[in-house]
C-alpha cells in the first residue's frame, strides 16, 4: 500500500473520530441545557418565591425518581432502589417548599431594612408611591426582588393600595403586616411616617436579635435531637457498606420488614416533631 493511501485511510479515521467527538460533545451541551432548565424551577423558588408550575413539579419527580432509583440501587439492589424511587415526589415538595421557606425567612429579615430606607427617602421628599421605585433598585435580596415587584407594579400605574396589598400578601408575615399597615395608617390619619418606620425598623431589628440569641442558645440541644435521628440511617447505611445484602435480608422476612417499617415511621415521627419544635414563630 503506498504511503498516499495511508496517509487518506488515517486522516479517513481522524475525520470520522472528530465527528463523534463533536456529536457528543453536542450532545452532552444538550443533555446539561435539559438539566438545567429541569432544576430552574428550584432556583426560581429559591430567588424568586415562586412555586413550579404542575409541569415543573412533575419534571422534577421525574428526576429526582430516577436518581434515588439509581441511587437504591447500587446500595441495596432493585427492591431498595424501586422503594427509594417512590420517596422522590415527597423529597421534590419538600425541597420546593424548603427554599421558599428560607427565601420568605430573607423577605422576613429585610422588613426591617426596607422600613429604615423608606423612611429615608420620605424624609428626603418622596411620596410613598415615589420612595418604592427610589430603594428597590439598590436594595439587596430578596426584600430587594420584592420591593422590585412592586416598583414594576406601580410603574406600570397600578394603584398604590393594590401594590401594597400584593407585597404585605407575598412577604406573609407580620413584619410586613405591620409595615404596610403603618404606610396604609399614615396615609389616612397623618402623622411623622419617617419616625414612625424608623421606630418600627429599631424593634423589628431588637426582634430578630432576640430571635439569634434564642436559637444559640438552643443549638445544642437542637443538634442533639437531629444526631438522635440521624444515627439509625447512618448506622443502617454502614452496615449496608460493610455487608452488601444486609438490607435486602432485612426486609426479606416478614417480622423484621414489620419491624424495620415501625422503626421509619418512628423515625419520621420524631423528625416531624423536632421540626415542629424548632421552627420559629411566623413573624
């Protein structure tokens, strides 16, 4: 074979190497982009407050089915995998409904700031219907995306008592709560608002510190409780690492399947009521 022919039949196969490596690396952008817009929903919870759509929630249950499915599986086989898998709805509701939890504890946590930076601006010569749109911008988290919202709102020539309403509605807390009551307040009673936010901005933050010093308080003891909890699912998946089989055997006769279902409905019994007991008051 003369070296011109060996020369085409190499470059014949370097060009058929680098289309697949070009196929798969497109490929793999596709695969990331469905990913990613897959989980959007949970960061759209987590920075915006907002609940996915019934098509989102059904994604996501989709996915995180098949990744517990996988999961079980390489620990304890297809019985733990198919058991695992069902958990996947319950574990997508409560991560959708534990980041918009901490955004609503942001939105909370900012009432006092937003108070203090409207009194500002009134003090400055703003109406309240100028003020919003004068400290959204500039405003950090998520108080700053909600105070955003309304400033869009109003922009957009909507009534200052809807806005309102809508803010104090999505915010759903007492900070809030009392927040636009006082705006709301002062519009029909007249008064000082400037001192009044400011005064209402020092005791909310008095309020948040008593709140930090009580759960420092408490830390321990909170983390005792969910060690507590925690050491019969360690303990089961070290087991379950030591001696593949260990769960399958477990669940394979009748009395110790009965007995391992009592010991996780106890188990989910105490986390429900350590949760109850150290979620704080809604503020």
């Amino acid at each position: 074979m003369s070296p011109a022919a060996l020369l085409a039949a190499a470059a014949g196969a370097t060009g058929v190497l680098g289309a697949w490596d070009v196929l798969a690396t497109a490929e793999a952008a596709r695969l990331g982009d469905r990913l990613g817009r897959a989980v959007a929903p949970l960061g759209r919870a987590r920075h915006e407050g907002r609940a996915p759509s019934g098509v989102e929630r059904r994604r996501l249950g989709l996915l995180a089915a098949g990744s517990l499915f996988a999961a079980g599986w390489m620990i304890g086989g297809p019985l733990l995998g198919a058991a695992s898998a069902l958990a996947g709805p319950a574990a997508v509701v409560a991560a959708v409904r534990a980041r918009r939890g901490r955004y609503r504890e942001e939105v909370r946590c900012g009432a006092a700031g937003a108070a203090r930076a409207l009194a500002d601006a009134i003090a400055a010569g703003h109406s309240v219907r100028g003020a919003l749109p004068e400290v959204a911008p500039a405003f950090p988290g998520a108080s700053g995306h909600e105070l955003r919202l309304a400033a869009r709102s109003l922009s957009l020539g909507e009534p200052t008592d809807v806005v309102l309403e809508r803010l104090r509605t999505r915010a759903a807390s007492r900070a809030w709560d009392t927040l636009v009551a006082a705006i709301l307040l002062q519009r029909d009673a007249g008064g000082d608002l400037p001192a009044l936010l400011r005064e209402l901005a020092a005791a909310l933050e008095a309020a948040d510190r008593m709140e930090r010093d009580a759960r420092t308080a408490t830390a321990q003891a909170r983390f005792t409780a969910w060690l507590v909890v925690g050491l019969p699912v360690a303990a089961a998946a070290l087991a379950e690492l030591a001696a593949p089989g260990f769960l399958r055997a477990l669940v394979a006769a009748p009395l110790t399947a009965a007995l391992s279902a009592l010991a996780l409905l106890l188990q989910a019994t105490g986390l429900v009521a350590i949760h109850r007991i150290v979620r704080p008051p809604r503020a």
